[in-house]
C-alpha cells in the first residue's frame, strides 16, 4: 500500500544541498546556510554554544522569553553577558544598544529576536546590525517567527549568525531550520575550545564534514519529510512572490491592531506602538478582571478555527496572541478572530461596549 508521507525515496546530497541555496536566496545572503534537522532551539542553541566561551563578552538584548534563554546559555558557557531588557510592550532602539555597547566597549557578541511572536513586538534589525557592525561585535539573531512575515535581510543588515524555522509565518513543520554563519562567525566557533564537537549541536561539524567537503555526501540520513516541506515552504513564497506575502502579513497585523481598538470592552493593543508591532502575530491586552486564558476559551467555544491563544507564563491572565500567520494571514481570520473576542468579552461583562460590526469595518479599513 503507498502512502504519500512512507517509503519516500531517499533525499540526495544534491538536493539537500539545493534546499539549502533556496534558503540562502530567501535570506539574501551569501554566507553559508547549514540545515538543521531539529526545531529551531536546535540551531539557536548550537551557534550559541559554537561561538560564545569564557572569553566572550555578551550583550544580551531581551525583548522577550527567548531572549531570557539565550542569556541562560550564554552564561552557562562561560560568557559575561549584560542583559538590555525592554519592557515586552516595545521594541529596542539602535540609541539602546549604542549605549550599552559604550557602556561596555569590550562586547564581542550580541543577540537579539528580530519578532517575538510571544509579546508581538518586532525589532528594527537594520538600524541596531548598523551599531553592532560598527563597534565590532557578531550579530546573532532569531529570525525564526519573521521570516516570511516581514524581510529578513542578512547581508544587508550585517547578520552573522541568523536563525530560521520553518513552523511560524512560513507555514511548515517544527521539525527543521536552518541558520546562516558569516565567515567572521565560524572564524571565531573555529577559535573557541569549548565549541561542540562531534556533537548534535555542532555547527563545526557540518562546515567540515559537508560544507567545507563540497556538499556531496549527507554526514547523517536526512530528515526528508521535513527537507521536501522546508522546500515547498520557500518554493510557496517564491511563487506568491516575498514582497505580497509579507505585505499580507502587514495587513494582518494592521488590521487586527485597528479591529482591536474599535472593538473597545477594555481590550488594547499589547504592544503600544504600531511601528514597533510585528506583522507575524498581534497581542492584545485584556482589561482588569477579565483572565486572558478564560477569554480564549470562551472565543474558542464560539469559533474554534481562530488562531487565539493566552500568552505564555505570566502572560497567561493579560495577553491575547492573535496568530494571523502563514495561511492564516487572510482578512477572513483577521474578521473571524474579532468576532469570536466580540463575543466572548461579551459574555464575560466587558468593562464597556464591545462593538463588533465598528470592529469588523475597521478592520476591512486598514487592510485596504
Ligand atoms: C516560535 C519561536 C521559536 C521556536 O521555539 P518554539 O518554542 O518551538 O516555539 C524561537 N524563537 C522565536 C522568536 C519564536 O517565536
């Protein structure tokens, strides 16, 4: 009997490699891009790993929980790590990470999330890899839940350690990712002792055993579920073209922010500036006394399709993630998911009047 996920034939070298070259153009870069056949933590954590040691001098810039775990494994290998942490509701400023690095001249590595699906707020890339090129310092960022919402411009923006997955805005799997490493980045992981090697984590061992030997031979069996998805993925937005599909994704995030203030009931946008709200996800802030995660429930009953969610941790009693990635940036969701809080604030006795046709025409504005 076939199956259309079994008895796959085997994924070639020559094709790996090509997946590979798909993602390099996605990112604009033409630094090499090792595949990871593991979550994105997989790549997060192993470019940390590979080039920080207890000779490295980390600003560590926290814009959310992620931020939080790559300080946690900065200093576990050894590095000093100065944390700048932002309130969740904005982003950081290139003044921000010009001061700290002034603070702290002899900083040699920086990391940053460019969007944090978790808060929903984005990061200005271009304007904080400009600071961080001219002091000196690699960059590393977690691109994983912007890209395919909002451009990623690797080489432009001086990116030398930049992280992907394929489960957020491009709509794959969770089971791979990948990360570009510039020549200066595996400069230093070549010079640091305490780099993984022979190890999962081991970004080294990719560069010796299939980068550096000219892609040939795969060193372990590829994951080809999960490379043919990762491929479909970049093929679909070659074929939507980049430029509409983050341009969707705007919109989404546009409208929902517009739907959500007209709604009223109390609800605000988490985050309190427009331009610091990312494309990939719109968080909400609930009014006192009504619980974040019981108001999901509740909307959820109404219309299980919409993509809500409580916030993680904390975040669980006052933020609402609306999730209009992927396939779910449409206005169609954007609509569906103001209906759904609509009515769930509603039924909660919302401080206030929930409007839910001003909401649902607001929103119609602002994605046209
Ligand atoms: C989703 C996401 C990841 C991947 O981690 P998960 O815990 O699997 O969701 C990493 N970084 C960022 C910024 C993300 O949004």
């Amino acid at each position: 009997m076939t199956h259309p996920f079994l008895d796959l034939a085997p994924l070639s070298a020559e094709h790996f490699a090509s997946v590979e070259d798909r993602v390099a153009r996605l990112l604009g870069t033409s630094h090499s891009v090792v595949i990871m056949q593991g979550e994105a933590l997989l790549p997060l954590e192993g470019a940390i790993r590979g080039t920080a040691g207890p000779g490295t001098t980390a600003l560590n810039i926290v814009t959310g929980p992620y931020g939080q775990t790559f300080g946690d494994w900065l200093r576990d290998c050894g590095a000093t790590v100065h944390d700048l942490s932002v309130p969740f509701h904005t982003a950081a400023t290139a003044e921000q990470v010009r001061r700290a690095l002034a603070e702290h001249p002899e900083t040699d590595f920086v990391s940053l999330v460019h969007a944090e699906a978790a808060t929903g707020n984005t990061n200005p890339v271009a304007e904080i890899g400009a600071v961080v090129r001219e002091h000196g310092a690699l960059l590393y960022l977690d691109a994983v839940a912007s890209v395919g919402a909002e451009p990623v411009l690797v080489d432009e923006w001086g990116v030398d350690l930049c992280v992907i997955g394929a489960q957020k805005a491009l709509g794959g799997p969770a089971g791979v990712s990948a990360v570009s490493v510039s020549e200066r980045a595996w400069a230093r992981m070549a010079a640091n002792p305490g780099a993984p090697r022979r190890s999962y984590l081991s970004l080294l061992d990719w560069k010796e055993r299939w980068t550096d030997a000219g892609r040939r031979v795969l060193p372990h069996a590829p994951a080809q579920l999960e490379m043919l998805a990762l491929e479909a993925c970049v093929e679909r937005v070659e074929s939507d073209g980049l430029a509409a599909v983050t341009a969707r994704h705007a919109a989404a995030a546009a409208a929902t922010r517009a739907g959500v203030l007209a709604l009223g009931g109390g609800l605000e946008p988490y985050v309190h500036d427009a331009r610091e709200a990312a494309p990939v996800a719109t968080t909400v802030r609930t009014p006192a006394g009504v619980d974040a995660s019981a108001l999901v429930a509740a909307a959820l009953a109404v219309d299980p399709s919409v993509p809500l969610a409580a916030g993680g941790g904390a975040l669980a009693k006052e933020m609402v993630r609306v999730n209009h990635y992927g396939p779910r940036a449409t206005p169609e969701t954007v609509r569906a998911s103001l209906e759904a809080l609509g009515a769930a604030l509603t039924a909660a006795g919302a401080a206030g009047p929930v409007d839910v046709p001003g909401a649902v025409a607001a929103a119609a504005a602002a994605w046209a």
